[in-house]
C-alpha cells in the first residue's frame, strides 16, 4: 500500500459521538501526539485546526496555540511536522445577506499565524425543497471556497444532509441518496476552479469515507468523483476530521481506498503551498506557529511569539 503519513484536520477536543455534537471541553495536544505514537499510526505531519464558526470558540483555539507553542519550543515529539491552522465556515445563515462571505478575515490569520485555511461547506443558505436546489446550494459555496484568496483546502465537499431527516433541521428535507445525479458539470467547474486558484481539495477521511454520516448508497459514486477529480489533476489534502482520536480505524481504512483509487503520495498538497505561506506578510511571520522536521526548511519555521 502507498505510504500516507499525513492528516491535516485534527480537531483538539471532545465529541458526544452518540448524538455527533461536539463539546467545548479542550483534549490537549500532547495527548493527540502521544496517541499518534502510541498506536503505530505514524502521521508524519500533523495540522491541528479550530474549527472557528464564531468568536465563541476563541478561548479552546488560544489553548490549542498555547500548547502547541510549548510542544514546539520543547522540540516534543519530534518525529512529527506540527502545524497550527482553522477550519473556517462562510457567514452564518443568520447573518447572510443575499452574499457568499468567509467567516474570517487575512487580519485575524496573520495575528494568529495560522499555517493554512481549511473551509468548507457547512450548511445551505435559504429554506431547500428539492435535490436541485439542495445541489445547486453547495456547488455554489464550494466554488466560491475554492476560488477563495484565503482558502488553502476545499474540506469534505458534498459533505452534508444525504440522508431522509438530517437536512429537516435545515427546513426541506435532505438530499436524498442520489450523489451520482450531481450534474457533471459541476464536477468540472468546481476542479477546474481548484486547479486554477491553487486550492487543494480533502479527501476527509470520517465524514466522506469510513463512518456512516453520508450513507453507503453514497459511498460507491463518491469514490467516482474523487477519481474524477484526481483524473483532473485536482491537488488533493488528507484529513481524518478526527476528534482527538488518532487511532488506526481513523486511518487504515481509508488509506486502503486512496491506495485503491491510486492517489499518489508525492502529488499530496503539504503546509508550504499554502497562501498565506507564499503571502508571508510581516505580522503573520511574526506570530506563526508551526514545525517542520525536514532541516533544510526548519530555519524558516519556529517562528514564537
């Protein structure tokens, strides 16, 4: 099997997985590391990201930063690259105004050094009562993430409400079962958009691939569109979207379907690629934070406040 030695989207903190919400309560990185290393996974590098829907998530993130900061001046774990990064979401149904907007700002990247900008999809914008509209609702945010000048990776797309209840929340149902009727064109735009804006798209490893959250009927066609995209030549970042929880299930059953779908690990998008890395802008080198093994890099990385 092909090596795959990276995850980009680790989430530092609990999860009620019987009812799949999540607490504030902090897991702390050491833990996430020493689980790495603990149960043979071997990630080689490794993104933390606060997934920051609203300032209310602040205090978990500058805990995450502060621990990360310590574990890196340390020089812990040092068998592993430590990134510090957010998974930012567009503007708030509550606050939408007709208008795609990211719920971050480059200002409140480069004062908190994130190393990349991870985004996706996370719900619709208006009340939804059809597979088209629903479709057409996403398209239209995941296209406009992917040409985003803030946004490094693409998370989960078509992630979201393929079920017959999990959308009612929402208003209007789900999506039903039907990924393959996703018009292709879609498809195309949206890897040509990636292409062309140097934006990566994940290849999320729980909520896409080897946990029950989109339905199996899915499964089958999903895995189409990743080999379309990868066909496309589309950059792909691994995340497991784990909570806290780096243990092999997470893993080994996904790795197994990239092998599959033939997913070349040298072709994998890595931290250095991302645009506020190629931005560099005085403030954001000031306070990033993040730790690369390979030595010919490192003088560029830690980087404290």
């Amino acid at each position: 099997m092909r090596k795959y030695d990276s995850d980009y989207h680790v989430h530092a903190r609990t999860e009620n997985k019987h009812a799949r919400t999540e607490s504030k309560a902090y897991w702390p990185m050491r833990d996430v590391l020493e689980q790495n290393r603990r149960n043979n996974v071997n990630l080689k590098s490794i993104g933390y990201v606060s997934h920051f829907t609203d300032f209310s998530e602040l205090e978990v993130t500058k805990k995450a930063r502060e621990d990360i900061r310590e574990i890196i001046s340390n020089n812990e774990f040092p068998e592993v690259s430590l990134y510090f990064a957010i998974e930012a979401s567009l503007v708030i149904p509550g606050n939408y105004n007709g208008r795609l907007e990211l719920g971050i700002e480059k200002e409140f990247i480069n004062k908190m050094g994130f190393a990349y900008v991870l985004a996706g999809a996370h719900w619709p914008f208006a009340r939804r009562n059809s597979f088209d509209e629903w479709v057409a609702d996403y398209h239209r945010q995941q296209v406009y993430l992917a040409k985003h000048p803030l946004v490094d990776i693409v998370a989960h797309p078509w992630w979201w409400a393929w079920g017959e209840k999990v959308g009612e929340v929402y208003g209007g149902g789900g999506w039903n079962r039907n990924f393959e009727k996703v018009p292709l064109e879609y498809h195309e735009e949206f890897a040509q958009a990636a292409i062309e804006n140097k934006t990566a798209v994940e290849i999320n490893f729980i909520a896409c691939l080897i946990e029950d959250i989109m339905p199996p009927e899915i499964k089958k066609p999903y895995l189409k569109y990743l080999d379309f995209l990868n066909q496309k030549g589309v950059t792909f970042a691994l995340g497991s979207d784990c909570r806290a929880e780096i243990v092999p299930s997470n893993y080994e059953p996904a790795w197994k379907i990239m092998d599959n779908l033939r997913i070349d690990p040298d072709r994998l998008w890595h931290p250095f690629q991302s645009k506020t890395w190629q931005r560099n802008e005085p403030e954001w080198k000031k306070n990033y934070l993040g730790r690369e093994r390979n030595t010919e890099t490192s003088r560029r990385i830690v980087r404290l406040n």
